[in-house]
C-alpha cells in the first residue's frame, strides 16, 4: 500500500492534486492523507493579552480547518468509490512544512502531492510560497507538484533531465519506474549540455541509469545548451508530447555549480506540467 499526503487549503488548485493523485493511482492500493495546516507560531511573539486575543483567533481557524476537512472528506466518500482508496483527513497546527515533516515520520508517507498555486492564485505565478517552502525543505519524501488547472487523462510520456554526474540509487528512482510500469510509459532521458562527451565517471553513472530501467520504455535524448537548462529544457518541452517532468533535486548540483541557475526553482515556476521531484 502507498501512503500518500495531499495538503489542502481548500483551494480548487489543492482540489485538483486529489483528483490528479487519485486518477494517477487508480489501480494501486493508497492510504491518502488530507492535511491542512494552520499556524500558530505568532501567539508566542505577543504579550499576554495579544496571546488572548489571538488565542480565540487561532481556536476559530481549528474549527474551521475541521470542518472544512469534514467537507472534503464527506465529498470524497460520496464521490470517489475506488475500493483501492483509503482517505483519513489530519488537521495539525503548524506551519505547512513542519506539518509535513511530521506526517511523513508518522505514517511512513511514500509521496508528498500537492497544488503549485495557492489560494491566492495569481495566473502569472505557477507556484505559490507553500510550495516552494516544501520544496525547500522537505528533502527526503518525493513531491508531485501538480499546476492549477492541469487536467491528467494519462501518463503516457515523461521527461527526465540528468547530466549522469551522481550515482542512480535504485530507491531514488522508484517513485518514476512505479508509475512508468503501471501507465506504460515512455521515458525520455535527457542530457542538456553544450559537449555531449561524457566523463568516465558519466559513462558509468549512465550504464547504472540503463540498467535501473531496461525493463521500461527508454530513449536517450541530447539537447543543445541554450542560455541556461531551465530554458533549453522548455523549449524541448514545448515541442514534445509530454505528461510529466521528473527530477532529481541534487544539492550543489553540476547545473548549480557551473550555470548558476536553481534549475528545478526556474522549471517549477514556468513549467505547466506535473513535476515529479526526487529526494536526493
């Protein structure tokens, strides 16, 4: 059975991770958690009298959190009838990530799933601070960020960027070869780079890679470097049926190092696909 988080505001955005996650892993045995999150961290910065002001305040958003997770948990008994699914709604005062690190501890979570656009959703913002603040600091649970008005119909086709510097850890790689075998899906590894000469510690990174998925569908693509990755990679994106990106997020990367650009930052906020990011 997989464990899966999907934190909530109670925002359409938040509503389409469920159902993208759910449509994704329709034929898998899934423990889904709904998780909302609601800080309280201000009450400790104020006098006593602001504690009791705020004391009510806070109390109020724990109703609301839930009720508002009685809700969704009401609509999804009604509505979603996969006999695979088990949902339990968790409502926890915390800040989001915080909440997160501790579900993940708790419940033995598999896969974090999660809207890129919160609440507020402004159409020229792909992915609102929550999530980047989980992308920043929850680095040892995969996250699928899912963009606001994304539609999945299937998973046929998916993109994984490397520059075959790091050693692939069967593990690392599990969250993408699950999904691969159950949709049957075409991966498209691909090497962005301005020399495609590789190193001979490259070389044996990529054998490990070829090894890691021979049972999947595999094609190895060369892109030429075009002022940074994140826009070489666009670019090959645009023009290619594509249903979801998948990334390793390596600490210090090559990428980092040598272009000094935060690749999966700059592809998060432009991409208008699903991205599978990878705990290193």
């Amino acid at each position: 059975m997989k464990n899966i988080v999907l934190p909530t505001d109670f925002s359409d955005n938040s509503w389409n991770a469920i159902f993208t996650a759910v449509k994704l892993y329709a034929d898998v045995e899934c423990q889904f958690y709904i998780l909302h999150a609601y800080e309280p961290k201000a009450l400790h910065k104020l006098g006593k009298k602001g504690q009791q002001r705020l004391g009510v305040l806070y109390e109020s958003l724990a109703q609301y959190s839930e009720q508002e997770l009685e809700k969704v948990m009401t609509y999804l008994a009604k509505h979603l009838k996969n006999p695979l699914h088990h949902f339990e709604s968790v409502s926890k005062s915390d800040t989001l990530e915080e909440a997160i690190n501790k579900i993940i501890s708790e419940k033995d979570i598999d896969l974090i799933c999660m809207g890129t656009q919160g609440a507020s959703g402004a159409k020229q913002v792909f992915m609102g601070s929550n999530t980047v603040k989980v992308l920043k600091q929850i680095d040892d649970c995969p996250i699928l960020a899912v963009p606001a008005e994304y539609d999945f119909k299937s998973l046929k086709s998916l993109i994984f960027p490397t520059d075959f510097m790091k050693k692939y850890e069967k593990h690392q790689l599990l969250p993408l070869t699950e999904l691969a075998t159950l949709w049957k899906t075409n991966i498209e590894v691909v090497h962005v780079a301005v020399e495609f000469a590789l190193n001979d510690q490259q070389l044996i990174n990529q054998k490990l890679l070829k090894e890691r998925l021979h049972d999947l569908n595999v094609t190895f693509v060369n892109i030429d470097f075009e002022d940074n990755v994140a826009h070489s990679l666009e670019k090959f994106i645009t023009n290619t049926r594509l249903d979801l990106i998948a990334l390793i997020r390596y600490r210090h990367s090559l990428w980092e190092k040598i272009i000094g650009e935060p690749v999966v930052k700059k592809l998060t906020f432009h991409t208008k696909m699903p991205l599978l990011v990878l705990p290193e």
